[in-house]
C-alpha cells in the first residue's frame, strides 16, 4: 500500500514539475475569437494563434495585464487564437518561447526588451514563426537571423514626456519620483523623457522642479518593495511618482493611498501606465496610453499576408499609439488645459523646442 | 543621514522582518523534530492566496490569516507524509512543494478571478493605533502601537517558543527526536506523533507568515509575492543558531539590511543601484561564514526515522 501510494505521489509530483516549472501557464481561445472569422476578411481557412509570454503576472494591475488585454483585443479583431505563459523567470524565458513554437503557434508576442536575447536565438532556431517584440531595440530586427523578428518600439521618451508633463504641472514641492522594475533600454528611456519633461515644466511654471534617483526594484512581483520605495520616496518629498515596474507600482499606489488617507487629503499623486488606470487608485491622476493593441494587430495582419519581419514599427503619439489617459478631477481646470496644450506641443512636434 | 531617516528605518526593517519571523519560527519547529524543510516558499504562497480570498470574500483579514494557516497545514501534510511515514528525501519534497503550492495558487487565481482581469484589492488588517483612535508622529507611539496584531502575534510566539523548547519537559521531548530519535522513542516519545505536530506548526505557520503578506502588509496578490522570503528563512535559522531567540535576531537583521538597501538607493546619487541591493546578501554570507563553522544544529536534521532500523 505504502509503495502504491509513494508511486502516486512521485507521479504527481512529477506531473507538477513537467507542468508548472517554467511558470504559469494558460491558454484558450479570446473571448468570442477563435473560431471566429477575421474581421478584415482576409481569412485563409486557417486559424491563426499567437503566444505571450511574460515575467510579471497578467492580472499584477500594470503592464502584464495591458499587453495581455491588449494581446486579447487584437485576436479578438483579427480572429486569432490565444495562450499565455506569465510569470516566469528570467531562466526560462527561450524554454517557454520554445514550447510555444513546438505547439505551431504563428506568432510569439514578448512585451518587454528583456526577452531580446531569447527571441533573437528562438527566431534563429524556427524560421518560420514571427516573433513580435514589443520594446524591442530599434536594431533588433536587423539582428535576427531569418528576418522573423519585428520591433514594435513604442518611444520611451514621449511615454516619459507624457506622465512627466502632468507631474511638472501636478507638484507642489518640486520633486517627483519614478520607479524602474529593471534596469532596461525602455525603462532609462521613459525616465529620461520623464525627468527633462517635468524640469522643463517646472521652468515654464516658474518653479524649480527635480526628480530623484530612479531606484529599480530588480523584479516586476514584489509589490512591498513598490510600498517601501514609495515610503521611502515620500520621506524625500516626492509628491508625484511615476514607473515601470509592474506590479511594484501597484505597491507603491497603495502607500500613496496609505498616505494620502493618513494626512486626510489626496496630496501625493501617481500616475500610471501603460493602460488608462484612472479609478484603480485614488492617487492615480492620469495614465500614459499605449496602444498596445493595435501595435499587435499589425503584426498579426503582417502574418497573415505573409509580410512580417525584419522592421521595427515606432509608436509615438503622431501615430495614435501613444496618448494621455483621462486626467482626474484632482487636476485643476487650469492645470488640465495646460496639460493638454503641452500635448499639443508633443503632437506637433514643437515641445522643448 | 538624518534621524527621520534612521527611525522610519528602524520602522520598516519591522514592517519587513515580520513575515521573515513566521516563516523562520516555522522552520525551526521542523528543524528541531528533525525535518529540514525547504518547501517553506511554497507553503507561503499558497497561505498568501489563501488569506487573500478569504479576506476578500468575508471582509474579514483575521479569517483570511485562518485560512492561510489552515491550507498550509493541508499542504504540508503531503511533505510530512512523504517524509514521515515513506521516509523519502527531505529536500526533494521540499522543492516539489515550492514549485507545485505556487502553481498551484496561481492556478486557482486565475480560475477565480479569469486572466487579465481588473487589479483586486483587500483591505487591510487594522493596526493597534487604529483601533484605539490613536495617531501620532510619536516613533515610539508607532513603533509600539502602530502594528497590527500579527506583529504582536510574530513577537509572542518568539517568546514562547524559546521557553517552550528551554524550560519545559514537552519541549526538551520535542528536541529530542530532532537530535537523536531513536533515544527519545527509548524514553517512551511518539517520534512520529512529534514529526507530525512539527509539520502542523511548519505549515501553519509558513501559510501564516504568507497570508500576513496579503492581509497585513499589501492590498493585492500578486504570483512570486513572496519573494525569496522562504530560503532566507532558510538562512535565518542557521544565521540564528537554532534559537528562537538567535532566530528573531537574524529576521531583524535580514529586514533591515532589505529596508536599509531600498533607503540607500532613494539617496544614492549616483551610485549604481546594484551596490545596495547587494548588501542583505554579502552579509548572509559574511555571517554564516563567520557563524556558520560550529555545527549547532539538530543532530538528527535530514535523517529519516526508521523504527526498525538498527
């Protein structure tokens, strides 16, 4: 008795392993999509099925969710199928990419220029799958081996423009705060498009305004440590924080909200990215938009007419990829319309000229 | 370095220990009956999943730390039956518990709550000060009163236990069969009735210490929230010699080498990030290089308990 049932807790245990050591896995087809017919009517018969795999969790509040929505969005115009693999480790970032490729999907989705290194080798090794990297390098594509590999680069610095503008406009102590999951390309991007945005508001409003040291929480899950930052920021004299980290950011909501209740006034701001999060959080006053959405239905398109790979598509608020979310009522009328001039600057090409 | 710096320090290495003391007292309950539990990271999340939806589904946060307790008991009874009565590798069970209870909860999350569904929050327990209606900048006043009652609880149970394994004949028993079983079995001591109440308290203790994380400290749950916080755990107990009291020294220092690191970055200027958070790690290993040398742990540590074996 006691050897059948060590042999049934081997097998499961085994069983575990095989299933859930690269991380969390689902897969499904997206909402009504599917068996759906595409939208553009350019369907072949065939079912197409694209695969996103990510390091943070699909419902961490932040980035994981969006780009998953935004996965779910597009399949569901274009017909697609859809699986996910999320919060896995750095370590197995190529083996999930892979599993996806041995299963036939048509195209690998990875939000975030970490996955780069991974894409680049999976790409070489599976000719004919597409691989969409959403903040990929510019010259990543050129890179890749068999000209599978497309970059959707969303520009960083106007993401950094965007929040940074409304926490020039929004801060009364002149500091504002951002916050960085990893040290990546993207990230020093957004804060430096954040830092010079909010100076260069605060000389236009006649006040001297300075962002602290961007801090890295060196994963995307630990939301105390988005808690601990935000605390330890606020000490600073932060008063607007902005970041990319997920669901650290989401931590680092709640202390504002602590912080906010304990002084009895929303006086400490956050604004969040990259989908309109206006509402999650008391604090949140605006969102930085990216449409992640139609940067995937481009790729999705590019499959289906046998056309993907080998160009980086830039997203920038020109295009429509990136906006500025709803600004709440915390925002004055004045700041607002101020806010939204300077947007016009961004649009036409005229800010910090 | 100023000395609002140093007491909202002081603050968070509390704040960040507190879990970290769970999680260790629960090791050292295995440890000392003799099973070496690395599996503690898994049982923590899973306690962390359970007192977030049971906290979110009855309003109430103490239900949730319950059920957290409750569901890393039941977790735990697959290590200790493994370990106990089919005499399997301590440490193999271990990984599998850390890799199957966080698949596992992650798994019942997305069930419950569908993928790329809206950002969940709970509320949190009430502190000490909030339910006395007391507010303060006092250090002290939020030191002392501005906890809730699991710090209390964490703090407790560190007392407790070093004068339940120090002065009372239960607990000498209890040492015993870590040390050498075979000996205390000759004494007329259930080794394996202790084994089994040691993985009752491991569990409920490391699903305490999870469920702490999503009803006392972060409103949200989110997959790898725990954070390594199981093997430093791990280290906690080598680095606090085995002593519920050596055990609440290394949480404190662990928690504030993480506070101190985060600190040290918002004031950096200029030096690379990776600097500080390197620090709670070279003082692990500085520490149990120094300390590390004298063998102080139970002697029975790992070994399983065969009745009959000679």
């Amino acid at each position: 008795m006691k050897k059948i049932f060590a042999l049934i807790l081997t097998l499961a245990m085994v069983l575990s392993l095989a299933a859930c050591g690269g991380g969390n896995s689902g897969s499904g087809t997206s909402g009504d999509g599917g068996s759906t017919p595409p939208a553009d009517g350019s369907g072949d018969g065939k079912t197409y099925k694209v695969a996103m795999i990510c390091d943070s969790s699909v419902s961490d509040g932040g980035w994981g969710m969006a780009c998953y929505n935004a996965m779910i969005d597009a399949a569901a115009k274009y017909g697609w199928e859809t699986a996910y693999s999320d919060s896995i480790a750095q370590s197995a970032y190529y083996e999930s990419i892979v599993s996806f490729c041995d299963l036939d999907y048509d195209l690998i989705y990875a939000p975030g220029n970490q996955y780069t290194d991974a894409i680049l080798q999976a790409a070489e090794e599976y000719p004919d799958i597409a691989f969409a990297l959403l903040n990929g390098g510019a010259d990543t594509p050129a890179k890749a081996a068999n000209a599978n590999v497309t970059s959707l680069l969303p520009d960083a610095q106007q993401v950094g423009w965007i929040a940074g503008i409304l926490a020039g406009l929004m801060t009364e102590t002149g500091k504002v705060a951002f916050i960085g999951g990893m040290e990546i390309d993207t990230t020093k991007g957004k804060y430096a498009g954040f830092v010079e945005s909010a100076e260069y508001i605060g000389q236009q409003e006649g006040k001297t305004v300075e962002a602290l040291d961007v801090v890295y929480s060196g994963d995307f899950s630990a939301s105390d440590k988005g808690i601990e930052f935000a605390k330890a920021m606020m000490d600073q004299g932060a008063d607007v924080f902005f970041g990319d980290a997920s669901a650290v950011d989401s931590g680092a909501r709640q202390a504002i909200d602590e912080a906010n209740a304990a002084a009895g006034s929303v006086k400490v701001y956050d604004i969040a990215q990259p989908g309109d999060f206006l509402g999650q959080n008391e604090c949140i006053i605006g969102s930085q938009v990216t449409d992640n959405s139609g940067l995937v239905g481009l790729c999705m398109e590019a499959v289906e007419n046998g056309t993907f790979g080998g160009e980086t598509i830039f997203g920038t608020m020109q295009n429509g990829v990136l906006s500025a979310g709803a600004v709440s009522d915390l925002v004055p009328a004045d700041k607002q319309e101020k806010y939204q001039s300077y947007l016009d600057q961004v649009m036409d090409g005229t800010f910090m000229q | 370095m100023d000395s609002a710096f140093i007491t909202n320090l002081i603050l968070a290495s509390v704040r960040m220990a507190t879990p970290l003391i769970f999680l260790s007292l629960a090791e050292l309950y295995s440890q000392r009956a003799g099973l070496v539990h690395i599996g503690l990271e898994g049982l923590a999340a899973i306690g962390s999943l359970a007192g977030f939806l049971v906290s979110l589904i009855t309003g109430n946060p103490l239900l949730g730390v319950l059920a957290g307790a409750a569901v890393g008991i039941l977790v735990n009874m697959i290590y200790a039956y493994a370990t106990i009565n089919l005499c399997a590798e301590q440490i193999v069970y271990g990984m599998a518990i850390n890799i199957f209870a966080p698949a596992l909860a992650a798994f019942i999350y997305r069930v419950y709550f569908g993928a790329g569904s809206e950002l969940v929050q709970v509320g949190l327990m009430t502190t000490l000060s909030g339910l006395l209606g007391i507010a303060s900048d006092n250090f002290l006043v939020r030191l002392l009163l501005d906890q809730t009652p699991m710090v209390y609880l964490a703090y407790s149970l560190v007392i407790f236990t070093a004068v339940y394994f120090n002065k009372t004949k239960s607990g000498l028993n209890y040492k015993a069969v870590g040390e050498y079983p075979k000996a205390a079995a000759t004494l007329g001591i259930s080794v394996v009735g202790v084994k089994y109440a040691a993985s009752v308290i491991c569990g409920a203790l490391a699903g305490i210490g999870g469920a702490y994380l999503t009803t006392c400290y972060s409103t949200t749950y989110t997959d790898g929230n725990v954070a390594g916080r199981g093997f430093i755990a791990l280290a906690a107990v080598i680095f606090g010699r085995w002593s519920a009291g050596g055990v609440l020294l290394a949480c404190l220092f662990f928690g504030f080498c993480d506070a101190l690191q985060i600190r040290l970055q918002v004031g950096s200027y200029g030096i690379p990030y990776q600097f500080f958070q390197m620090i709670p790690y070279i003082a692990t290993v500085v520490v149990l290089t120094v300390i590390g040398m004298k063998k102080a742990g139970p002697k029975g540590v790992g070994k399983p308990y065969l009745r009959e074996e000679r």
